[in-house]
C-alpha cells in the first residue's frame, strides 16, 4: 500500500520487531512496551506539511503517522484540533513571558482520551473484535464507550467505585457494560491487565497495554507545532498518570524534528497531584525507575496512578532526554488554577488544569525561567468532574418574581 508509512513494532526490552500487521500489545517475547515505528525518510520525500494543513483539522490529519493499514475505514467521532489559546492574563499571573492553553475539554468526549481511543477503537475494527475493554479513573472508560458505540461495538470498562458519577454515568450511557471495583486505579488496572492476560475473554484492550493506541496522543505535538507556525515553544506541561500522554508527545515533537519541519524541542514537564506523584518524586531524587507511592486521597482523581509502572519508566527517560521537570502539585493550588482558568471562559475538571498550577509553582521554585514560552496542556472538561466545579460555585437561592423585582435587583448591580 503505498500509503502506508508504519513500517511495525521495535519492543523498548529485548528490540524484537514485529510486522505492521499483528495484533499486539505487550512484546510477546519479554512483556515490555512496544514502540510504533514508520519510514519518516520517505514520509518526509513524498508529504508535505502545508498539504496536511489544508485538511480537515484532527486527529486524522496527521494519519500517514498513524498504525492504521487501512485510513479508510477509521472510527472517528471528530476528535483533536483542539482549540489552542494564548493568555496574557495566566502568563501575567504565573509569571512566564507567554502561555498557551491546549485545551482537550473540547474533545467530543470531553477529555484527552478520545485522541487515542479512535486509534484503538479503528484497530478493533481491521482486527475483528466485538467488544473493546479498559481499566480506567473514568476519561478512558466514557470514550471507549463512545468510540464502541459509534463502531457498532460492545464496551466493558473497569473503574474505581468512587470514579467521578459524570465519567460513569457517560459510559453507561453509550451502552458500556460499567463494572465498579473495590481499590484504587492502579490495583484495578493490575487485576484487569491479568484478566486480559489470562485469555478468558476476547476483547480488544484499549488500556495502557495498547501500542496502537498510544500513538494517536503525538498529534498533540503535531497540532501545537503547527498552531504556532512550526515554531518551538520552550516547555510543554502534561497532566500525567501513567505518563503516556507525555512520552508521546515527546515523541512528535522528535518525529517532527527529523522530519526538518521544526528546528529544536520543547523542554517536556510531567505534572502530578503532590498526594499522588510517583513520577515526580522518582524524578526529584534521579531514580532510574518509578518507585510506587502510597495514594491520598485527591481532587486530581483522573491523574492519580500510585504505581506507573513500565510507563512511568518511560516518562521519566523522556522528561529527562528532555532537559524537563516533574512538578507536584498541593489540592489548594489545583483548586486555584480551576478558578484562573473560569476566568478565562474555560472549565477545566482538576485533573486537567494541573498544568497551570505547575507553571506558577515552577516560577516560583526557579524550574521554569520567566522568560520562556510554555504550554499548559488541559486534559477534562469540568463536567466530567461536575461536583467540584458545584463545591466552587453558590448558586442564588433567591428567586424574584415579575419585572418591578428583576428591575430592583438589576439596579442594585
Ligand atoms: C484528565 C486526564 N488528564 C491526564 C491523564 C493522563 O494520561 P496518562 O495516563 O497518559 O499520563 C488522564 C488519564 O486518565 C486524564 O484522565
Ligand atoms: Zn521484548
């Protein structure tokens, strides 16, 4: 096909290459991740880039860098070209010369999943399954749902009990089968990684096993490049949980670089809830590896990942190829830049706005310099965590009645 740029799998353990037609998710020889490989040497030769930017903004734009064999039959609900914003009112109250917002909220899910979930959903389809599955803190779990449904497939999704109901309530509302589960995110996902091991049941996994996947989450880099003219910006801040998110927007960044259409690389920040912050603290004392940590209980529910894992491995090396940071964030700080980021017109669950915290807290410990240009990447939409946007609000109990009263109270304003 000519088309067809991905060339396979590299696996990061024991290098094993896999054809591009196979259907897999960990190495079948070592259990390690998989990385998507492409002939960007001939992709750069026969694409150009302001082609690309002549079509339809999305995800799909960018899908010759894609694992799909067949772009024609992908499942899409519209998902990326997100709206990409510049604030002088945040970058005056954080400190930083310029900011951008890069706010996924606008994904027809509401949230940051539905950039990879279209990629899993459309390999469930070349490969022939009926029913995709994950474990999920909820984002994941309403856009497999979405993406099953709008595939004319069934969905199974694991969450914690105490998910937020809104990311419950949409998954069950596109009809997936919601099995709530005693624990926190990462035990779940370990028992749920078993059960897909184990072959009991034949679903395609759409979790964090999924190479495939992962990939629809470089066009973050593919997309803020593009928006800002194929000019660098200095740093870029993730919400991370396990942290994929980030490798793989690294990874864009780096496919963009070879390909000469940008000339340097943004410095790669991983951001985490203090309560549950594995990655940062493992960057902090320079650990090799993610040492899991103990969960607390936090409103940044989505990010929280006490044990990463091989993942969180992964985004360690790539904050640090990076010349990065790993900044963690207190609840207060979170609640604070949920507010800043209301003033801007955007309502931003906690998890999502992270970002933001971390720019004002990275000013002020001297990570980030006052001069650079940084993105804030913001990963939920408000109402997919819809009780703390209420606990942050007093709605009028009053009610007036008839126009002398509406006027009363207008001319009190
Ligand atoms: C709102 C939000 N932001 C960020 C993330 C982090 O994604 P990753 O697991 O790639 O670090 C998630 C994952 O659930 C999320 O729901
Ligand atoms: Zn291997």
């Amino acid at each position: 096909m000519t088309h067809l740029y991905f060339t396979g799998f590299d696996c990061l353990g024991c290098r094993t290459a896999y054809a591009p037609d196979q259907d897999l998710l960990l190495c079948p020889r070592c259990h390690h991740l998989l990385e998507a490989r492409y002939d960007l040497a001939r992709f750069g030769r026969e694409v150009d880039r302001d082609a690309l930017a002549r079509r339809p903004a999305g995800v799909w734009r960018w899908r010759e860098l894609l694992p799909v064999l067949d772009p024609t039959r992908i499942v899409t609900l519209g998902e990326g070209g997100t709206p990409f914003l510049r604030s002088e009112r945040l970058a005056r109250a954080c400190g930083v010369r310029e900011l951008w917002l890069k706010s996924d909220a606008a994904n027809p899910t509401g949230s940051l999943k539905d950039r990879s979930i279209t990629v899993s959903a459309t390999k469930a389809m070349e490969f022939g399954y009926d029913v995709l599955s994950c474990a999920s803190t909820g984002n994941k779990a309403s856009s497999t749902a979405a993406y099953a449904a709008r595939a004319g497939l069934r969905s199974v999704v694991f969450c914690p009990k105490d998910t937020p109901v809104p990311k419950m309530a949409q998954a069950v509302f596109f009809g997936a089968r919601l099995i709530r589960v005693d624990g926190h995110y990462s035990q779940i996902n370990a028992m749920y990684r078993k059960l897909i091991g184990s072959g009991r049941v034949k679903w395609y996994d759409c979790g964090t096993d999924n190479p495939f996947r992962y990939e629809g989450k470089k066009t973050y880099a593919y997309e803020i490049a593009q928006d800002l003219g194929w000019r660098v910006p200095d740093r870029v801040l993730h919400p991370c949980a396990g942290g994929m998110s980030l490798v793989k927007t690294w990874k864009g960044f780096n496919e963009l670089r070879t390909l000469g259409w940008i000339d340097g690389l943004p410095k790669m920040t991983a951001v985490q809830a203090a309560r549950c912050a594995p990655i940062v603290e493992s960057w902090k004392k320079g650990l090799p590896r993610v040492e899991p940590v103990e969960k607390q209980p936090t409103i940044a529910s989505a990010v929280a990942a006490a044990d990463p894992g091989l993942l969180g491995d992964q985004t360690l090396a790539a904050v640090r190829a990076s010349d990065g940071d790993g900044l963690a964030v207190e609840e207060a700080e979170i609640l604070e830049a949920v507010r800043l980021l209301a003033q801007e017109g955007l309502m931003i669950e906690p998890s999502g706005a992270v970002t933001v915290a971390a720019v004002r807290r990275g000013v002020q410990d001297g990570l980030i310099d006052r001069g650079e240009s940084v993105v804030c990447v913001l990963t939920g939409s408000g109402f997919k965590d819809f009780d703390r946007i209420l606990d942050l609000v007093e709605i009028p109990r009053q009610i007036v009645s008839g126009y002398e009263a509406m006027l009363a109270e207008a001319e009190r304003i």
